[in-house]
C-alpha cells in the first residue's frame, strides 16, 4: 500500500511538473522571439492574441497538424526514434532538479551526476538522427554535434567539480544548503572561473551561439534536424529548449545558491524574506535564458576548428586549474 | 591492418542552387574530406534571362529597364553603365546638373547594394543583428529612390543623355539628413562586428588573394583593392561628375576576407562623403541633353490602340545616323559596388544595338571561388562567398 501510495504521489508530481516545464518551454520561445525582436529593432510576434502572447500555442497546433514526412531512404527505425531519445534524455534530467525547498521529483544522492550523464544521452539522438536521415548535411550536423558534445561535456564536468569540493556532496540540494553557510549565500565568487566555464560550455551543449555548429543555418542549412518536419521536429526543438533550462536550472543551483536569497539580502531587506524560494529559482533561471538571448542577438558564429580548439586548449586547462586551486584552499582552510 | 573492401572517397556535397547563403542560386560541388575542401566547382546560369540577346532586339531606349535587372541590387549603377555607354557610342554630352544627379544616385546604389552586403555577409557568419540594422537604413534610401523614379528597386532613372526628371529640395533635404546621420550608424555595425574576437577569427587570414593573383583572375572593386592594388574606374577613367568631387579609395593590405570587409565598410564613408560634396555644388541648368535619345510618340495617342503603340516607339534614326559614321563599336565601363562594370556594344546602322556584351564583375569573382576555397574549410566557404559579394543576376544575367 506504501508503495503504491509513493508511486502515486510521484506520477501526479511528475504530471504537475510536467505541465508547468512545457508551459514555460512554450513561452520561453515567444520570449526569445520578442528579446530578439527587440535587439533588432522589431517587435517580434504581435498578431495572435494581444502581442502575440497566444503565438506559442498556434506554432504548437501548427507544428501538430503539419504532415509528418518521412523520406523514403531514411533509416527509419532510428530516423523515428532520434528526436524521442533526444527529448527523454532532456526532461529526464528535470527529475532531480530542486525547484524549492523539498520540491522535487527524485531528492538522489549523486543528482549531479545523473544530470551531466543523463543530458550526454541526448547527444545520442543528434548522432542518430544525422546518421540516419541518408543526408549529407543532416551527417555533417550530426558529426559535428557528435565532436563538439563530447569534448564540451569534458569542460563541463570538470568546472562542476570545483563546486562538488566545496558543498562535498552530489546532491544538489544539498550543494545549495552549502551555499547559504556564506554572507553572500552562493558559489558564484569563490567558483568564478569554473562559472565563466560553465557558462561556455552550457553554450555550446546546447547548441547555442555563438557554438551553434551542428545547425549553423548559413553553412549546413539546418544540420541534423533537416530531414525532420512537423511533430518530430518540434520534438528536437523542445529538447533544445529543456536542454537550455536544463543548464540554467543548474547552473543557477551549482553557482548562485538555487532558490535561496543571499543572506546579506534578506538581513538588509527583511521582507525579501517573504518572498517564496521558486521566485528567486526562476528569476535566477530566467537571468540565464535571457544570456542565451542576448547572446544570439549579439554575436557571429565560430568555426568548427576554432570552436575545439577553445574547448580543449582553453575551457578544460581553466577548469583543472580551477579544481587544483579549490583543493588546495580546501585542503588549508 | 589494411581492409581492401573497404572504398575511401571524398564526400561530395552539393551547395546550392537553393541555399540560404549562396546568395541567389549559385551552385557550388564541394568535395570534402572530413570537414576540409579539396575540390570546389561553381555552377552558373540558374539566373540567366538573355539579357545581352535581348537587348538586340530592342532599341537603345528600351534596352535600358533591361539593365536595371542585370544587378538587381545596384540598378542605378547599371542604367549610369549603359548610359554612358551609349552617349559616348553617339557622343552625347550630358549636362552638367544631369552629371551630378548621376553620380549621386549611383553612390547612392553603391550604400544601398553594400548595405545589402554587410547584412547577408554577417548574417552567413552568424551576427543577425547587423542585418536587420542595415535593412532599417536601406530603406531610407529605398524610399529617397522612389521618391525621384517611382520605383523601389528597377529604377531605370537615368537615361541616355542625362536624367528622366529633375530632383526637388525635399529630396535633398531627405538625402542630406541621411547623409549626415550615416557615417555614424557604420559606426553602429563596426561596433557589433568589428572588434569581436569571433568575427576576426572568422575572417582575418582566411580566404587570402595576393595582388597579383588578383590582377591575373581579373578582380576589380573591393574585391580587388582588398588586395591592396589601387584601381578604381572613378579615378582612372573617370565619368560623369567623379572628376569634380574628392573622395579617397581605401586601400587594403592582406587580401582576406577581412580587408575585402574594411574596404567595403570605408567605402561607405567615401560614398557619403561623394553625396554631400554632389549636393553642394548642384549646379543649375537642364538634366537631359538636347541631342538626347528620345521616344517620339504617335500625334495622339488616345486614338490609337495598344499595338500600334508598340511599334511606332522608335529613336530618331538621323541621330545615330551621324555618329555611326564615327563609331562602330564601343566599351565603356563605371564603378559598379562590386566591381568593374562593362557595356561593350557594337552597333549598325539600325537603332538597335547589333551585339551587346557586359562585362559583370560577380560573372569573374564567382570564378575566383575554387581558388579562395579549396584547402580551407566549410564554414570558410560562406564568408568567401559573403566578400566577394556577387549576385546571381549579374552573374547569369
């Protein structure tokens, strides 16, 4: 009867999160559409409904009713399978990932590392779907997806484990509570190379500019999705989109202290104090979406060759020497 | 271990003719091994529309709407080609007012087609920002060409021996306030792009041309002075009102994609300082020429239908009669925004041209592609295309 009781009690939390992810996935497309509109000059979506605040859900009932076109020599099999295990290894990484204090869906020990394990899954659906959509473009996108993930998850790991050291633990609740043993209630300061690692190495995972190679529109027209059209495509893009709230959600709780207010805050406002804990969650989450924006907004793309080459010959060295240098304080102090 | 069934060849892709950044419907056969060209083969003529053909069937005034779609995107530029052509074909000498209406507008071309340039060029790098903010300004400029021809983009404004209609003040007032305001927003772009590490790594040392290799493929405009070799159809073979004005004609050193790209982006400053300069010493006096090709129209034209319309525009053939005797065949070139632009026109004595050729400076960039690609690398392909700035139109024509 326990049993049952907990399994139910977690499919209606999963349901409930669920829900509220994809509604912010939804939005988080019409909000890059405006901030981007805004950069350049234009107002962005303005037509269905007042500003364009109901577009979202017309681009989702466009993207169900298109046709579903699969092309004759594609492998089809993987060709169907690929956006699936690209969009299950995206939200399966929201199952650890504190919102607020105890609101979340698994509380494990190592959810750090599930999180980095289960997010290097989705590479596998890029590679497949490149693979198997018998086009050299579609194969040239996956490849480079394929090189750029692997070397980048490298860099990410890595700038992760200076935080792991200082919270001594996994668990990324716990690496919150950690946070707020300091004044300033985040790791952001002491941690700062291993954030602006981070940071790079979010962009790239997620195939952001300015690393957005395995789609650079100009060069491989689409790169591995090109083949794909309604529904699965759509697949692929909300995974792009969970994958973006993926990093930011963590490194929101890794670097500037989840849902906690910094302590100094609250003891000079007081009333910051009754602010709820998934407020400042989201605020500090959004704080990221916005730089994905910003950022697309602002900068060209980089090459292939120039894109590895930051990858290992700068991100990765940064990050040990990161781990070094926080070993050495922690092993002192 | 050597597997003998295993086959290894490279991977042939094919670029184009519909590709988001071949600007147009170039084709390009790139054969890659791993992400490095080894072979790159440019394919034309999904553009072509016969323009040359045509316009032997066509009388000297007709032929001209025919030149504004040579380059779509510098039409001024092409009516002034052609014109000039023509008027040194029968020697017409255009008045002085006519000469710097011209020169305006075709400066006036060359800021709207580079601005084209520096928006489709920094979005195949991946800056879509700077696109939008120079099709903001292109605009302005869109509406001032409407303003004095009535049309957007095929203006067909000038006309051989001068200028269909005259300017007014608003027109100036617009265009002066523009061109103060201009030089300024390059600065915007050049902020965006110009001291960013990405875009330098994108662009310096890469598709590097020596100045003689230049000269030998035949590069003229940017393309070639990115090179560093100075030749400017405006100041060496000057026409219309180039001799009356100061301008400098920037010069680049390395011959990569980024100097072709500071070249370009100096121009504009040249070309603004070229319209204020033409706006200050507008002088007086008529804009088309008394011996200028006219369309002689039937007494009254309501009387008569729709074909006999047709068939009764025709030049005065006493005109060409003259001149015939002086000429047979003619090359005249100006500076076109993407290079050297040439009307080779051989004529007889009807008043049609017997055989038109242009010289169209993207038709011999396009060919300089597999010397500035292979060797490098995929994304490099974009920003070559992007700095040699062709049009398929004028390629095909």
């Amino acid at each position: 009867m326990d049993t049952l009781y907990i399994i139910a009690i977690t499919i209606i939390k999963t349901a409930v999160y669920f829900g509220i992810l994809m509604l912010h996935v939804a939005y988080a497309t019409y909000a890059e559409r405006k901030v981007i509109g805004h950069i350049q000059l234009r107002l962005g979506p303005m037509v269905v409904g007042p500003h364009g605040i109901l577009q979202p859900i017309a681009d989702v009932i466009k993207l169900l009713l298109k046709e579903d076109i699969v092309p004759a020599k594609v492998d089809k099999a993987i060709f169907k399978a690929a956006p699936i295990i690209s969009l299950t290894a995206a939200l399966s990484t929201f199952a650890v990932i504190p919102v607020d204090k105890n609101w979340i869906i698994a509380d494990i020990n190592v959810g750090l590392l599930y999180v980095i394990g289960i997010a290097g899954i989705g590479t596998y659906g890029i590679i497949f779907s490149g693979w198997a959509s018998n086009s050299k473009y579609a194969f040239l996108g996956g490849l480079r997806s394929a090189a750029q993930m692997v070397s980048y998850e490298v860099a990410l790991g890595l700038s992760l484990v200076g935080v792991i050291l200082m919270a001594e633990s996994f668990n990324l609740t716990e690496i919150v509570n950690k946070q707020t043993e300091y004044w300033y209630g985040m790791f952001l300061f002491p941690q700062i190379i291993a954030y602006f690692v981070f940071v790079v190495a979010m962009l790239a995972e997620t195939n952001r500019l300015p690393f957005d190679l395995p789609e650079a529109e100009t060069e491989l027209v689409a790169g591995y999705f090109v083949e794909y059209s309604g529904i699965r495509f759509s697949l692929f893009y909300l995974a792009e989109y969970l994958a973006m709230f993926c990093m930011s959600a963590l490194a929101t709780i890794c670097f500037w202290g989840g849902w906690t207010a910094p302590p100094i805050l609250i003891k000079t406002f007081p009333i910051l104090e009754f602010v709820p804990g998934f407020v400042w969650f989201l605020i500090k989450v959004y704080f990221h979406i916005f730089l994905f924006f910003w950022l697309r907004g602002t900068l060209p793309r980089y090459r292939y060759d120039q894109l590895m080459a930051i990858g290992w010959k700068v991100l990765i060295p940064l990050a040990l020497i990161n781990i070094v240098v926080t070993s050495i304080v922690k092993y002192y102090y | 271990m050597q597997n003998n069934d295993i086959k290894v060849k490279e991977l042939t892709v094919n670029m184009g003719p519909q590709h988001p950044a071949t600007h147009g419907v170039l084709r390009l056969v790139l054969e890659l091994e791993g992400e490095v060209i080894k072979k790159c083969i440019p394919h034309i003529g999904y553009l072509h529309r016969g323009i040359e053909k045509l316009s032997e069937d066509l009388t000297y005034v007709q032929s001209l709407p025919l030149t504004d779609r040579i380059d779509y995107l510098s039409s001024m530029v092409n009516n002034v080609g052609f014109c000039v052509a023509v008027e040194k074909l029968m020697g017409i000498e255009v008045p002085e007012r006519a000469k710097f209406i011209r020169t305006m507008m075709a400066e006036m071309a060359r800021i709207c087609s580079h601005l084209v340039w520096i928006a489709t060029h920094a979005l195949d790098i991946g800056a879509m920002t700077v696109f939008l903010y120079a099709m903001r300004d292109r605009e302005e400029l869109l509406e001032m060409f409407e303003m004095v021809s009535g049309a957007r983009l095929t203006v067909s404004y000038p006309r051989v021996g001068g200028v269909r209609c005259d300017i007014n003040n608003r027109f100036l007032d617009k265009l002066y306030n523009f061109i103060e305001k201009f030089p300024k927003k390059v600065e915007e772009y050049e902020t965006l792009i110009n001291r960013n590490r990405i875009w330098l790594k994108r662009t310096k040392g890469v598709g590097v041309i020596t100045a003689q290799e230049a000269i030998n493929w035949g590069l003229t405009g940017p393309t070639l002075r990115g090179s560093g070799v100075y030749y400017d159809v405006r100041k060496f073979f000057p026409y219309d009102a180039y001799e009356k004005v100061d301008f400098d004609v920037p010069v680049g050193k390395n011959g990569d994609v980024y100097d072709r790209y500071r070249c370009r982006m100096l121009e504009f400053r040249q070309s603004a300082r070229i319209i204020k300069q033409c706006i200050e010493k507008l002088p007086e006096g008529p804009i088309l020429a008394d011996n200028a090709l006219r369309i002689r129209m039937p007494e009254s034209p309501l009387k008569i239908d729709k074909k006999d319309i047709i068939f009764e525009i025709y030049i005065e053939d006493k005109q060409i009669q003259e001149f015939i005797q002086k000429f047979t065949e003619v090359y005249a070139s100006v500076e076109a925004p993407r290079g050297e632009l040439g009307f080779y026109i051989v004529c007889d004595d009807s008043s049609k041209p017997y055989r038109m050729r242009v010289r169209a400076p993207s038709f011999v960039h396009a060919g300089v592609l597999p010397k500035l690609c292979e060797g490098s690398l995929v994304a490099d392909v974009i920003a070559n295309i992007g700095s040699i700035d062709i049009v398929l139109g004028e390629c095909d024509r």
